[in-house]
C-alpha cells in the first residue's frame, strides 16, 4: 500500500522528548542502559499516569493518531474511555502500533510494537506495505515490567539498522496505569488487523475512530489482562470510513464485530484458562471491537453490526 506519511520513527522520537521533558508530571522515570539505549519506564517500578499511557500510545502509532481520555455520559458504570483516531489508519494501527514482533531472550519475553518495527521490517505483515520509514534514531513499546536486556538491544539494533545510543525503548506492563490506557487505546487496531486478516484491502480503509472504556488497573497478571482485552472486544466500538462498494462496506461490517466468533461470551481471562494458557488456540476472530460502524465513502452507505455488552464489561471490569 502506498502512504505519504510523516516519518514514523521522527514523530515518535519528538513526543518520547516530551516525555522525558515532562517526566516527573508523568510520573515516569528515564534512564539509560548499558548498551547506551534511552529507557523509559512508565510504570513498572515508576507510577506512570493515565497521561503517561496516553503518550505510549501515540508513540506506538509513530504520531499518526489522535487519542484522548473521554468521560462517557450515560449508563454504563464505566465512564472514563480512550478515544482514539486516525487519518492514516493502516500504516498508524498495523505499520507501527501493532504487537508482533517477538522480542524474547532467555527467559524475558516481550512482544515489541511501535514504529521500529517499520524498520526492522522482519513480521510478513509488512509485504502488505510499500510505506518505508527512514530515521536515524527508533522507538519501541514493550508491554512488560522489566527493561529489555542486552540480547534483546543488540537485535533491535541489528534488525533496525539503528545504533544502541539511538534506541529508545519505552514500558510498562499490564497491571498499571499506563499500560492498561496504551492497551486499549488499540480499540481502532485490533479493528484494522480482523479487516486484514478478512481479507479487506488496506488501502481502501481512509478513516477510523475507535473508543473503548478503561478499567481499573489489577495487581495479577491474568485478571489485568481479561480486563484490557474485554474492555475492547465487550466495550469497544469503531467507526471506519471506508472507499469501494457499499456490498464490500456492508460485508465488512457483518464479519468484523467480536460476537462474530466462536469464543464469544465469556470474560477473557476465563477464555484464556479453558485454552489452558495458549493465546493461539483462541479464535482471533475474537480479538475484535464489540461494535462496529462502517460508512461507504462512494455511496453514502452506513452499515452497522453488533453492539457492546455491558452485562459482561460488569461481570469482567468489576
């Protein structure tokens, strides 16, 4: 696909600055690590903050993405929400914020999103892009309580083609503030990923917005995790302006909500137990908002499917 965006890595390197900048506003802590790379921990052993989770997610969408903290009127007992957005969705969501590089070594495990992997280039979904990032320093999310270790440094390095000194790696994991806030800020990703693996031409997606509420940090692993997940396939909704027939727009919005797949129906952390602990034997058709608004550009068409479960963000959020 083409795209004549801003260069990924330059806008994350400009707000993760600012975050150092801000860092005790922020409540987070920078440091530099033995192999000269910058580490931002926004709440591991620092507190982090809402804001700082905001600022991981705009990071993670290489500056491409409009996000924000929004109190949502209504029913629902979970009022504080991500918004986010995009005018370049594909390359924002997919080329830059999405979680698929694995970053293992030893026994740290990590799986790296951001726009370094727009360099590195080693996941086979980038065949689906032509964009290509040039930068001379490269940003990387890491969802994880630990800094990367050397090992994992000295990959990036090699795969990004950028020095350890210009390396910065920014994280946090699960349980905290942050961490839960970048997490469901990627209501609008997950959305373009099903469209992808849907078979859905990127280049034909001009627009999305998504929201998502966001719940309470938890202390254990598993139930922080259920909670960021349903938070998007319970509670999430996108709104994505798309170009071609209103039959395709139509279609698009039939297959990509949650309920579509077979695991729907119970609180993720539950899902996750049943598969004994193996991510991949879920359904990915579940990895999906729980509401969806397609609008055909072409035809002035707007379909809609499924609808968010607020009897299950209950029995999930807590």
């Amino acid at each position: 696909m083409k795209d004549g965006s801003a260069m990924l890595n330059d806008n994350a390197r400009q707000i993760a600055e600012r975050m150092k900048r801000d860092a005790e506003r922020l409540r987070v802590t920078v440091s530099t690590g033995p192999r000269g790379e910058c580490l931002i921990d926004a709440g591991a052993k620092a507190p982090g903050s809402l804001e700082a989770g905001l600022a991981m997610a705009e990071a993670a969408m290489g500056g491409l993405g409009r996000i924000a903290t929004v109190m949502e009127r209504g029913g629902t007992r979970y009022p504080l929400a991500v918004q986010v957005g995009s005018s370049q969705p594909a390359v924002a969501c997919l080329g830059s914020q999405y979680a698929g590089w694995n970053l293992s070594a030893g026994d740290y495990f990590a799986m790296g999103s951001g726009p370094a992997r727009a360099l590195a280039r080693v996941e086979p979904l980038y065949e689906k892009f032509a964009y290509r990032d040039k930068a001379a320093s490269a940003l990387l999310i890491l969802e994880t309580a630990k800094p990367p270790p050397e090992a994992v440094v000295d990959k990036v390095a090699k795969a990004t083609g950028i020095t350890a000194d210009k390396l910065t790696f920014l994280y946090a994991p699960t349980q905290s503030l942050a961490g839960t806030v970048q997490i469901v800020a990627r209501v609008l990703e997950v959305a373009l990923h099903k469209a992808n693996d849907l078979g859905f031409p990127l280049d034909d997606i001009a627009e999305g917005v998504g929201i998502a509420p966001v719940p309470a940090p938890h202390p254990d692993f598993l139930t922080a995790m259920g909670r960021t997940n349903d938070a998007i396939i319970y509670g999430g909704s996108v709104q994505l302006f798309v170009r071609g027939s209103a039959a395709a727009a139509r279609e698009l919005a039939e297959a990509l909500p949650s309920r579509a797949s077979r695991d729907f129906g119970q609180p993720f952390a539950e899902i996750f137990k049943r598969f004994k602990g193996d991510f991949y034997a879920i359904d990915p058709l579940l990895f999906s908002p729980a509401e969806i608004v397609v609008s055909a550009i072409d035809s002035g068409d707007t379909f809609r499917a499924g609808g968010r479960d607020l009897a299950m963000l209950e029995r999930s959020l807590g």
